[in-house]
C-alpha cells in the first residue's frame, strides 16, 4: 500500500457494476435461497435470546471494569460474551474526575475561541440533527482533552484487550498489530438538557455498496460470497486492512476493530442513547439478503453510495428486532462495537442532563493506517480537521490547542512522531485461499 491515504475507484456506472456483481455472486453460490434460509437459521436464536435477556431486564451489552483489563483478570465468560455480541461496556476507564476534568476543559476551549460565532453550520448530513447555530456534534479534533483522552495509558490498554478479541494473524500474514494503536482522530458531541433530537438511524459504517463491489472486500467475505457461511468468522481479520472506500464524505481512511466513544457526563440509558443489533455475524444476513430476487437488480437492499451502510425494516426484519440500547453510563466509562456491528442513536425529546462523548475508535497499526496517521501527524501539526473529515480548520490559529511538545510516547507513537513506532507491513504475495 502507498504511503498516503488511497481511495478506490468508483465505477463509471454504479448500477451497471451492481448489476454484474450480482450475478457473479448468484453463481458463485448457487442456491442463494437456500444460503439465505441457513443465515437467517443460525442467526433467529441469537435474536430470541437477545430479545429474551432484554426481556428479563439484564443487560445485553458485555460489562467490563478497567481495572480487570489492567490486571488481566477478565472472565473468559465475559470475554466469551464479547465475541458474541460484538460490544463492550467499560466502566470506569478513567477516573469520573478526570472525565469531569476533560468535559469542563472542552467547555472552555470552545467558548474561550469563540466556536459558536465562527461555526459555520454541519457540512454534512450524516451526523447531528439540531438547528445549525447549535451544533450537536462539534468538528473539533486537537484540544488538550481530546488528545489527552486517545494518549491515556489506559485508552492504549483497552485499546489492546479489544484488538486481541481479533484474529490478527491469520493465513500466514499479520494484519495487524493488537497493541499499538494509529490514532484516530474524530470529534465531539456535546448534547445539552432539553435537546429533542432525532436520533440516527440503524446503519454500519467503513464501506457500503463497496462490501459487494470491490476486491478486498470480497475476499473479506469470501466464505459468505462464496455459500460457505458456517465457516465465517467476523473476528479474522484478513483482508480488513486491505480495503479502500469509494470518496464520499462518509468513507474511513483507517480499519477500525472497534468504534466507540468515551464518555464525558452520564447518560441515563432510555435519553437518546447509542443502540446497537449485537450480533457480529449479522453481516451475512445483510450481504445476502441484497442478493435475492425481489430486490432490484441494480440495487442493494438499500445500500447507496456515499452513505452510511442502511439497514431497515423492509429487508432486514429479524435484525431489526435484536436492537438493544446501551445501559447507563457514567463519566469515564466507554462504549465500543465491532465494525461491522449494525447500530444508531435512539431519538429524545427534551433530554434530561447532558449527553457528552469524545468519539476515540480502536484502530490498531498496519500498513493502511500508518499512512492515514501520516497524514493526521500534519493536519495535528497545524491545527486543521483531518481528511476523513470536511475541512473547516477551525483550530488553525487557536494558540491553546494541543501542541508536538504535549505528546507522550502512546501519543508520538500512535502518530507515527517516534521513532520506535512499529508498522505492520503485509506480506507481499498474502494467501488468497
């Protein structure tokens, strides 16, 4: 891969290339009913059970305390729960002061440059649902708070222990390195009391029509695309570091294990919250089910470029049922999901205290992602938005944001910045079989 952020090539006619891909498929697998009839066999209990621990009132979210990551003392149970549900709840990452701290600190570098008079409104549609003069989620990226919570030793340790529900190693090749993180930088939501929003619908991110067009991808699935379903495994992660998106301005430069956030103020679980379908093989159901016959043959059951990955009532019904909300978080718990995990925000209606989060993903270092963090080590440099993101540049002449010399070693070595920063090159001639 070269050393810079590179992008796939769209084709020239989507609807032309969906409709040849759709064939290719259909005959690689054969029967794709039949595909289809076991996908959605293996996947309806674990639907029931979801439905029936919400039932009971327990929590379907994976509960973990930090102090069991630092201390290696995670009950395989738990673990074991991860893997099933693709999600993890950890309590008490830092400390409720230090979050309180990070919070407070965000306040005043907003107010003290003066963002809301300078803020232009969203560039894009795909987060945020409030008034423009009210921003939900803030495209802000270098703060003091921001860059201390992504160096926090204990960000890097939880960081490692969800890379390592990973396969990094698979097929002879090495993915990825599970305890090194490459820094992704993404902003902030700051939602007040009394905000109504509507939430954001159930979508996955990092690749939409692309997960049935482009190369890498199809090696990705290959078990699915090709009728073997019961050998697929969402957790190997061949191949993952090796796709590129179409430009859009939803497309991710950096392979993320996990999504998450960090949160700054607690959120009671019934304001507005993060949801997610916890099953990591839904996947299958969604690559297939575009693939059936009463879906037009140059669609994808909803999938659009240059959005989001839609999942909906109309074609995903069973996945639509196992939807379950995060339990409530206190200030310095985090929230993370598989990549490849459906999920969305409940909608609110004059939500009661704050709904505060610094957006910090898990994106161990490979090849790919060292070349986006090259990238990000100069926009961090000069204060500007990083290129996944629209470029506002808000922080370019605020003197008080975080600085080269503030950098730790997880900082320096996330960024590329160190010289002991380790890159995980792929083999050149990886294993296609």
């Amino acid at each position: 891969m070269s050393e810079q952020t590179s992008w796939a090539t769209p084709p020239d006619d989507f609807p032309a290339a969906i409709r040849a891909v759709k064939a290719k498929l259909r005959e690689q697998i054969g029967d794709v009913d039949a595909l289809f009839a076991r996908i959605e066999a293996a996947i309806e209990p674990k639907v029931i059970e979801i439905e029936q621990t919400r039932d009971r009132g327990e929590d379907v979210w994976p509960i973990v305390q930090y102090a069991d990551i630092e201390a290696g003392t995670v009950p395989q149970e738990t673990i074991d729960l991860i893997h099933r549900r693709g999600c993890a709840i950890v309590r008490g990452q830092v400390t409720e002061d230090q979050a309180t701290e990070w919070d407070r600190s965000l306040v005043e570098y907003v107010d003290g440059n003066d963002f809301m008079n300078q803020y232009r409104g969203p560039a894009d549609d795909f987060f945020g649902t409030l008034d423009a003069s009210t921003p939900e989620i803030y495209p802000i990226y270098w703060s003091p708070a921001q860059m201390e919570a992504r160096q926090h030793q204990h960000t890097a340790n939880v960081q490692s222990f969800l890379n390592r529900m990973w396969k990094s190693e698979s097929r002879g090749v090495t993915w990825f390195d599970p305890d090194q993180d490459s820094m992704y930088p993404d902003r902030i939501r700051r939602r007040p009391p009394g905000t109504n929003s509507k939430g954001l619908g159930a979508h996955t991110d990092s690749g939409s029509v692309e997960r049935w067009l482009t190369p890498a991808y199809q090696q990705v699935f290959e078990s699915i695309f090709t009728g073997d379903f019961e050998s697929y495994d969402p957790w190997d992660a061949a191949f993952r570091t090796e796709v590129d998106e179409y430009p859009s301005s939803t497309m991710c430069s950096m392979f993320r294990s996990f999504q998450g956030w960090l949160a700054m103020s607690e959120m009671q679980h019934d304001q507005g919250v993060l949801w997610v379908v916890p099953i990591p093989e839904a996947m299958a159901y969604i690559l297939v089910r575009a693939l059936l016959d009463d879906v037009p043959d140059d669609e994808l059951a909803g999938a659009e470029q240059g959005k989001a990955l839609g999942i909906n009532e109309q074609y995903h019904p069973l996945l639509m049922r196992a939807r379950s909300g995060i339990p409530t978080v206190q200030p310095g718990d985090s929230v993370w999901w598989h990549s490849d995990v459906i999920h969305g925000v409940a909608s609110v209606e004059s939500q009661e205290g704050w709904g505060n989060v610094i957006y910090i993903p898990a994106a161990p270092m490979c090849a790919k992602n060292a070349a986006y963090a090259k990238e990000v080590a100069e926009n961090f440099r000069r204060g500007e938005s990083p290129a996944d993101f629209p470029k506002e540049d808000y922080e370019v002449t605020w003197s008080n944001r975080f600085q080269e010399s503030q950098l730790n070693q997880v900082g320096a070595r996330a960024l590329g910045i160190a010289r002991k920063a380790r890159v995980v090159e792929r083999a050149a001639a990886a294993p296609r079989g």
